[in-house]
C-alpha cells in the first residue's frame, strides 16, 4: 500500500513540475514576443520620422506611405517618447 501511495505522490509530483514548466515557458514566449514588439514599434516609429524628413513635412509623407496623417503623426510622437527616454537614461 505505501509503495503505490508513493508512486501516486512521485506521480502528482511529475505533472506539476511539467505543468510549471509549460508555464515559464509560455510566460517566456510572451516576453519574448512582447520585447520584440517594443523592438519592432521603435523601429517603426524611426522609420517615420525619417519619412517625414525625407519628404519635407508630414502630408507629404504620409501620402507617400499611404497612410492618414493622424496615424503619421502618432508614430512622430511614438519617435519623440522613444528619444526621451534614451536621453534621460
């Protein structure tokens, strides 16, 4: 009885430690899809403010990019946040 008793807990054990394992490693998908993002946006928001130089004012640009200017200028502003913070820092 206490040989299966511990084989049932050995058991219990087992599928926990995979289960906790199956967790950090979604967890560590997500950061990694998350840090990639914030990679990807910088990028973006870089990409934009050059456009705009390139052309010569935001229409210009974001007609070249065929996009609305509200979106343009939301990327301008993600490029300004993104050149603060490597400023303070």
């Amino acid at each position: 009885m206490t040989s299966q008793r511990n084989e049932t807990a050995l058991a219990r054990r087992q599928r926990l430690r995979e289960r906790q394992r199956q967790q950090l490693a979604a967890i560590e998908a997500y950061d990694k899809a998350f840090a990639a993002l914030a990679a990807a946006e910088e990028a973006l928001a870089i990409a934009a403010r050059d456009t705009v130089m390139a052309w010569g004012g935001v229409g210009a640009a974001a007609t070249a990019l065929e996009i609305g200017e509200g979106q343009l200028r939301r990327q301008l502003r993600a490029a300004d946040r993104d050149e603060d913070q490597e400023v303070a820092t």
